[in-house]
C-alpha cells in the first residue's frame, strides 16, 4: 500500500489547492522544493488520500536523508501517531518539519537502510 501511494503522491498532491493552477496542456506537478512548505493546516484541508500520498512521499524522504525505513508495523504507526500529535500541537508548523522530528526520535528504533 506504501508504495502505490508514493507511486501517486504527484498526482494527488495537488488536491490541497497549495500549487498554482495550471493550464489544461500542463501535468500537474508539486516538487520537493514545494512540497517542504505545506503546514499542517493545509495538509487537514486536503482530502484524505492526498494528505496520505504527501505524507508518505515526504516520511521517505526524510527516512532516505536519516539512512532509516520506515517499516509498515507498530513502529512505522508510531511516527503517525508522533506526526498527528505534533500537527495538533503545531498546526502552523510545516508538515515536513514534524515528520521529520517524528523520525529522528524514533530513530534508534527503526530498522537501517540497506
């Protein structure tokens, strides 16, 4: 399931209405540079399987950065829970900054990248 999101992310990202419209001839796009700036605030607005695909697109990411993954059991739910408590608290903050910090402290506890 992780992967057929990731695999979606790019189209799905845009249900937000964070990017700029496009023209009709264009393919909708949201880049890394882009996606960094989505608060928490604007990631509740979206529609749930887009909130879902630029998670996990912006989770693997930071997962690469750390050299971690984040596996598909209780330790990959706990840094779901640890990101929506954090956007709760923060719903300002950007969502990458609190999947990030979520990562980082679990760290210790995810298995390393091959």
């Amino acid at each position: 399931m992780l992967t057929k999101l990731l695999a979606a992310a790019g189209a799905l990202m845009l249900a937000g209405g964070t990017a700029q419209a496009q023209t009709a001839t264009s393919a909708p796009t949201l880049t890394f540079e882009r996606a960094v700036f989505i608060t928490c605030r604007e990631a509740h607005a979206m529609q749930s399987e887009a909130r879902k695909a630029i998670a996990y697109y912006l989770a693997e990411y930071s997962a690469r950065y750390r050299g971690v993954t984040i596996p598909e059991d209780s330790r990959g739910a706990q840094i779901g829970y640890l990101v929506r408590g954090g956007c709760t608290l923060y719903p300002d903050e950007y969502l990458f900054a609190v999947i990030d910090h979520a990562i980082v402290s679990e760290m210790a506890r995810l298995p390393k990248r091959q």
